[in-house]
C-alpha cells in the first residue's frame, strides 16, 4: 500500500469513524451516564472488535454473503432486532445511584460482538475492502486496514464518549439524563426504520 493509499485511508476512516452511528451514539449516553472511565470496556470493544471484523472481511470473509445472499436478510433483521434492544436499554438508563439503576456499561465482549450485526460497520467494511482490497487477498494489507482502524476508532470512540461525560453537568436531574438518552434511543431507531426500509425497496 503506498503512501497516499495510506493517507487516502486514515482521512475516510476518520470520517466514517467519527460521524453519527450506534456505536457512537451508544458510547455518547455511556459517557453521559456512567463517565468516560467506566465507558472503557465498551470504547475497547468498539474499535478492536471492529478492527478484527475488518481484517476477517478483507481476507475473503465477505465472499460468504455473495455467495448465499439470503445472509443479508438474516443480518439486516438480527441487527435490528438488536439495535431496538439498544435503543430500549440506553432510552431506560439510569445513572449509578439513581433510585432503581441496574443497568451497566457495556463489557468489551458485548461491544466487540456488536460490531458484527451493526449496519454502519458492515457498509464500512465493504467500502473498504473494495477500495483497498486487492485480489491477491494480502495479509500485510488486511493487517494495514485493521490497525489504522483501530487508531481512528479509537480516537473516535474515546471523543464520543469524553462528550458525552462532558454533557454531565447540564445533565445532572435524571429528567435531563432521561432526555438526553431518549433522544439518542431515538436516533438509533430512526435508522433501524431506514435500513428496514432500504431493505425492503432493494
């Protein structure tokens, strides 16, 4: 991969990386709830459970859907069964030590498993692959993917999650904590509707 390859790759990843989607949704009300140290894990899990993902996917992986496409269904309806229960679970958080609070941040093992039925991550990969990917399948240049991945997401997912402790002071009431991870309840299952939706008309 040349240099301009490289740097071509860390300005898309940065961009898609950084952009609006359930992890960093998921990881902003984790922030705002339970601060940026308990939110490790779930940061952890993100872009290392990402990464790995994409490093299976550029080695051929990815070939599995193409060559049974009733797998695009299945994912597109496990995933957003899933992402609902997100948006269930963030919509009913409640901050540590709130009356009634059981709910917890996300474990690595929970985040990085995530990736794997999330929308975002799967159109990612396969933009990537695509322009990336040659088709002798290198390993070196799979492993190149994965780890500037690992830096932007991390980067990412740190910054998501820094914004959302940062929004605890004007989120101190539970009522402002409730409307703030309503809200980003909503967002997710807004784009559940759109992939559904997109699903349906493809």
């Amino acid at each position: 991969m040349t240099i301009d390859s490289l740097i071509a790759l860390f300005g898309i990843l940065l961009a898609a990386t950084w952009t609006p989607g359930p992890n960093n949704l998921m990881l902003a009300s984790s922030g705002a709830s339970f601060g940026l140290r308990a939110t490790v894990p779930h940061i952890a899990g993100v872009f290392i459970g990402f990464g790995f993902m994409l490093f299976i996917v550029a080695l051929g992986f990815g070939e599995v859907f193409e060559r049974v496409p009733a797998l695009h269904s299945i994912l597109r309806w496990v995933g957003a069964a899933l992402l609902l229960w997100v948006a269930w679970r963030i919509a009913n958080t409640k901050a540590p030590g709130e009356s009634g609070a059981r709910t917890k941040p996300f474990t690595f093992i929970q985040a990085a498993a995530f990736q794997w039925v999330n929308p975002k991550g799967w159109a990612m990969c396969v933009a990537l692959v695509g322009q990336f990917m040659g088709s002798e399948r290198s390993i070196m240049v799979a492993g190149i993917l994965a780890g500037v991945s690992m830096i932007s997401g991390a980067t990412s997912a740190t910054g998501w999650a820094a914004f959302g402790e940062f929004l605890q002071r004007w989120l101190k009431s539970p009522r402002h904590l409730k409307a703030f991870n309503v809200s980003m309840a909503a967002v997710i299952v807004v784009g559940v509707v759109f992939v559904l939706w997109s699903g349906f008309g493809a």
